[in-house]
C-alpha cells in the first residue's frame, strides 16, 4: 500500500513473519496508490496517478508504472506538510519522508516497498519481510491480510484513540495512514501498534 493504513501495520507489528504478494493482478480502488490522512477538512484522499493499458488488458501489480505528467509529488507533500506541520513528531521525522517526493519514480510497487522502509525505521521495527515469487491464490502457511489493502471490501476496525491535529474539529477518525499515528504519537506508535486487536 501507499504508505499503508493503522492496520496493516499493526499486522506487520503482530507478525512474527511478513509476505509480501508481488505477483498478483493490480486492481482499482485499492490503498496500493491511495492513502487517507487527517487534514483541516477531515479526511484527506492522497492518490498516485498510475499509467493504464486499458479495460481489458490486465497488469501485475509489479508492473504498474507511475504516471509523472501530473505534480502529484509536489501536491501530497504540500498536503502532508499542511496536515501534519503542527503534530508532535513531524519535524522529528519530516526529512525520512521529504525526498520521496522530489525524484520522480518508475514503478508504483518499487515506490511503495521504499515508502515501507522507511516507515520501518521510523518505528524502530525490526521484521524481515519476504516477496512471492508467484500468484499464491490461498494462503495455507501464512495469515491472509491482503483484504487490508482492498478500499472496497474494507473490513471496519476499532482503533484506541490517541490525540489528532485536528481532533477537536473532526473528531477521531479511524484507521488513517500510519503517518498519522507516526507524526501524531512518535515513538510511542510502535507499542500503540503491538497493543491493538485487528484479528
């Protein structure tokens, strides 16, 4: 996923070992260009503009090239920035996430598995994770939590509260990218992570 929601980090943060599915099809309306954060508004839909074949022609995940005619960059960084200037941690980790956004990358799976990194140490999280090397279409060893990165089968899940930018606006909204738990609760988002139930 595009940075990838609350919850499928606190499955990374449950698991003692991670898979990811490189080798599936790409499919609209899925978090893997998408990512929703807290903004002056409310909730704030960040997508990454991504090059198409057509209706019928199918692509792997993989393969999904990033369409940079568009300041698409430029835009979600202004939006990060404007959303989260004022949180506790952002200028603590502003400069891990600032260069994402100023080389203009090729493929839409290589961005996000870049994007994982760094989130990654941000948390201080220390997990190996593995790719597929083909479509596995059921899980048998592994739990399968590719339906988090699913928009339109999303399951709802219940969240603790901890405190937003814009909470006292809004209120809490659930389940945001994990730059909002990051940027919000620092180094605390790690043990906040390993301390909720999604299963």
């Amino acid at each position: 996923m595009y940075f990838g929601s609350i919850s499928k980090y606190v499955a990374i943060a449950q698991s003692g070992e991670v898979v990811f599915e490189d080798h599936d099809n790409y499919q609209k309306q899925t978090y893997r260009n998408r990512t929703y954060i807290y903004g002056a508004n409310g909730k704030l839909l960040l997508t990454i503009p991504v090059k198409h074949l057509g209706k019928n022609n199918r692509q792997l995940y993989r393969d999904i090239r990033i369409e940079n005619d568009f300041p698409w960059q430029q835009t979600h960084w202004r939006s990060i920035e404007t959303a989260y200037r004022t949180s506790p941690f952002f200028e603590y980790y502003e400069d891990e996430f600032a260069h994402l956004f100023k080389k203009k990358k090729t493929f839409l799976l290589d961005f996000n598995y870049e994007c994982i990194e760094i989130i990654l140490d941000c948390l201080q999280l220390d997990r190996n994770y593995t790719k597929t090397n083909t479509y596995i279409k059921d899980a048998v060893v592994h739990r399968d939590m590719r339906y988090l990165v699913n928009a339109r089968k999303e399951k709802s899940v219940l969240l603790e509260k901890y405190i937003q930018v814009f909470s006292e606006k809004h209120g809490f909204i659930q389940n945001l990218s994990i730059l909002d738990l990051l940027f919000n609760e620092g180094t605390n988002a790690l043990t906040y992570l390993e301390n909720q139930k999604i299963f």
